[in-house]
C-alpha cells in the first residue's frame, strides 16, 4: 500500500475535495501510482492528510467515473489499468498548424479512446441504459436458441427486425419504405463503407458537406473516391455551390436533420434542391439520420428520404445513439433499384449481423420499449444539454460563441480569434475531459477554430463543474 505525498492547504480558497482529486490525477499522469496500484482506503487517506473522509471519498467517487481509478469490491480501490497511454507520457502538444494549413491529411489511427468523460462526442446516456427491459430480453432470445437459430441467416438480417425497423421509421420519421427495403448493418459506420464500395469507384466525386463527417469522409478515401467539399451555411448545404462543382458528382453525404458538426437543420427549399439537383444527375443522395430523434426547440424534423420522389435518397440509421454503441446495430433503407447491388455486396462484407441482438432489439422496438426509452431519453438530454448551456454562459461568457444547441447529443461552440483548437482539445485531456475540435471536421485549408462538446454522456452538476475547468483554460492559454 502506497504512502502517498499529496497536499491540500485550507489556506487557500480550493475546495479541499478538488485539492485531492486533483493531486491524486497528477500523481497518476506523472506516474507516481501506476496503472494496477492500490490506493489507501478513504479512511486511511483522510487520516494522513488531516480532512475528513468526506473530500476523499468525493474525489476517489469523481476519479472513478473519469475513469482513473476502478473499485474491486471486496479488495479496495486501484489505479485503473485502461488509464491511456497517452495520458501517462508527459504533456506535449504537436505542432499541427503546418497540416492545417496544407490540406486534407488525417494522423493514422494508432489506437481507439472514447473515455466516459465529460464533453465526450458520441456517447449516449449510458447511466440510463435500460439494463433490465433488454437483460430480460436477451436472456429470453438466448434461451429460446437452437440450432436453427444459431445457424447462418439471411445478410439482409432478421425479418422480423427488419420490419420493426419499417414499421418505427414511417412512423417517426416519415420514412417511406417496407421492410424489403431495409438491410440490417453493425452500425452507420459499416453502412457508409458498403454504400462507398458499391456506389463509388476509385477517382468517381463524392461530395460531402465542409465542415463535415470525419466517419463519411475515411469510408470514401477508403475506396479511393475524389472528396468534394461543399460550404454548409444556416440553411444546411449549400446546393448552388454543389452545382458549380460540376457534373461529374457521382453521389453526396448530408446530415440534413442535424448537420454534422455545426448543428443546422437543412431548410425545406435547399431539400427541394438537393433533391432536384440528383434527379437530373442521376446521382445518390446518401442520408445520415444519425441522432435525428432528440431535438429541444421542436418536434424532429421529417426525414429527406420522405420527400424524394426519384428514389434516389440512400438512409441510414443507427441505434448507437439512441441505445449505446455496443448493440453494434443500424440500418439502411435502399431504392429498389441498388436492392441486389447492397445485398450481393453485404454478404461479401461479413455474411450477416450476430443475430441475438437482432432478436432482442425486433422485440424491443415490437413491445414498445424503444418509444418509452426516447421519451425519457428526451427529458434527460434536455436536462443535460440545459446544464451545459448554464455552464458556459457563467464561467465562458465572452470567451466562446455557441453556434448551435438545438438539437443531438453535442454543442458546437466557435473561439475567440488566435485560439488552436487542437491544442485546446489537448489541455482538456490532461485535465480529464473530451472534446474535439471543430478543426478536424474540414478537408480544405480553411478551418474555423472551436469545439464539439457532448453532453450525452454526463450529469448535469459535472457538465456544470466542467464548463469552469473549460473558462480557467480559455482565460490562461500559455498553459
């Protein structure tokens, strides 16, 4: 058991419990507990430092939920093994101006970190998941297995999901489809790669809203497509500017309900001309409908798929959002016309989707426990998404701009001039937090400076708590 060198000052107007949260942090980002280390019980720490239990135990409970410390019951607390890499290497920022500034480029991946953290983009309220509804779900789907069931089955998925999925979509999103149409995929991530193999050749144009998708735009470099990017303003893509791109536009990316990342709802008019501008291209239109049920200032808005008339709109959904990403589900609804052409190319992907989850989910959807869960989940995220806007209107003020928080699962927020995004994103990682930035969700040379804040992820009072450490960045930038 470590003794641990930690001091707290009541001299100084800290709160004694954030004295000690933030110095047991350091002692683990400067590796002084490494990862698997026993801490001191809570009562043997307060002792040592002199405090009662009370700030220890809030600071052990708060480095838990950021995911620094794990609790074995029966055993104590320990330093988490999962605490990343990159966090446990000194502090360093690279200089990423000069890629800004010559083009397209992204880093390689060299590992995948999505920490529940405040601020954290794409995480739903997994504190809210519906443990019980789906456990008891899965665990009737699995003992009703055979061999039968474990066996391969169709690529297109499960019937009966798949008109479940029909039956939801009409009705919620004013879909126009059967489930004939509907092909069951591990996610929209998955759903844009085959949508990029079979639409697209390598050198064929894409466009693709800028700023935009980050997701879209590696499914189509992956299959060596030209991106294209078109301006988004306040009425979403910019379909005159799609114009002058010229003809040879074989499909285009939009998120029209929510545009992905600068929040804005495509207007009824540049819907009309999206949609006339790929009837007489002959071009696909790819609709990513990806947290389309949570709005705050409206109902949600209709999907652009029901409006097509050419069929020419490609949709897809996922239950990432609305459930949680390890489901590993989601759905694309195709015109008749590209049906083989997805089907043939689904099975050459992986065969088919594990189909346990596709039985729960069918039922889930069936019973109506997906509509109660989005009912909740839409008081919730209001809630959530209410607390950050409080919190940056009282510790941020002038410092930042908040371009868009009417709708999703995150708030765009643009810096003041002179302010590196990246560099941003990076102090807030040493301090515990996630965000993006804005920066990266661009192609061409000219990026605006700012950030994606999720909220979906958090409580109120952290998001709250947040939002200071955020204001103590932008105040003090040399650090």
């Amino acid at each position: 058991m470590p003794t641990l060198h930690l001091v707290v000052d009541r001299d100084i107007d800290e709160p004694l419990h954030r004295q000690v949260r933030e110095g047991l942090r350091r002692a683990i980002l400067e590796g002084r507990l490494r990862p698997g280390q026993q801490l001191p019980s809570t009562r043997i720490l307060a002792l040592d430092l002199g405090v009662s239990r009370l700030p220890v135990l809030s600071a052990y409970e708060q480095l838990r939920h950021e995911g620094y410390l794990v609790g074995r019951t029966g055993s104590g607390t320990f330093v988490s093994d999962a605490v990343p890499d990159e966090l446990l290497r000194p502090a360093s920022v690279p200089d990423t101006t000069a890629r800004r500034r010559t083009g397209p480029e992204r880093p390689v991946l060299s590992g995948w970190n999505f920490p529940i953290v405040p601020f954290q983009v794409g995480l739903p309220a997994l504190d809210l998941f519906p443990h019980a509804a789906w456990k008891t779900l899965v665990v009737r789907q699995l003992n009703a297995e055979s061999a039968e069931r474990m066996s391969y089955t169709d690529p297109a998925g499960l019937e009966a999901l798949r008109t479940s999925i029909a039956e939801h979509i009409r009705s919620a999103r004013a879909v126009r489809c059967e489930a004939s149409q509907v092909l069951i995929v591990p996610g929209s991530q998955a759903a844009l790669r085959l949508a990029a193999s079979v639409l697209l050749e390598p050198g064929d144009r894409v466009a693709i809203e800028e700023p935009g998708y980050f997701g879209a735009h590696r499914a189509f470099r992956a299959v060596g497509a030209e991106l294209v990017p078109v301006p988004v303003d306040e009425e979403g893509l910019n379909v005159a500017a799609l114009r002058r791109r010229g003809a040879r536009v074989r499909a285009v990316y939009v998120t029209p309900s929510h545009q992905y990342p600068l929040g804005v709802t495509m207007s009824a008019a540049r819907r009309f001309a999206l949609l006339e501008w790929a009837a007489q291209q002959k071009a696909w239109i790819l609709e990513d409908d990806y947290d389309s049920e949570f709005r705050y200032i409206s109902r949600p808005v209709a999907a652009l798929q029901g409006m097509d008339a050419h069929d020419r709109v490609i949709y897809v959904g996922t239950f990432s959002k609305a459930l949680c990403p390890g489901v590993r589900l989601g759905y694309v609804v195709l015109p008749a016309e590209l049906w083989d052409r997805f089907y043939q190319a689904r099975f050459a992907f992986d065969f088919f989707t594990p189909t346990l989850y596709q039985r729960a989910l069918a039922e889930f959807l069936h019973g109506g426990h997906f509509a109660r869960h989005l009912r909740r989940m839409r008081s919730a995220y209001q809630e959530r998404r209410d607390a950050l806007l409080r919190g940056l209107a009282r510790h941020c003020g002038n410092l930042l701009e908040i371009h868009n928080a009417d709708a999703g699962l995150h708030v765009t927020v643009l810096l003041r001039e002179g302010i590196d995004d990246q560099h941003l994103v990076a102090r807030l990682r040493r301090r515990g937090l996630a965000a993006l930035p804005l920066s990266n969700s661009y192609i061409g040379p000219d990026r605006q400076q700012g950030l994606l804040l999720g909220f979906g992820c958090t409580t109120p009072p952290r998001l709250l708590e947040s939002t200071r450490v955020l204001s103590e960045l932008l105040r003090d930038r040399g650090k």
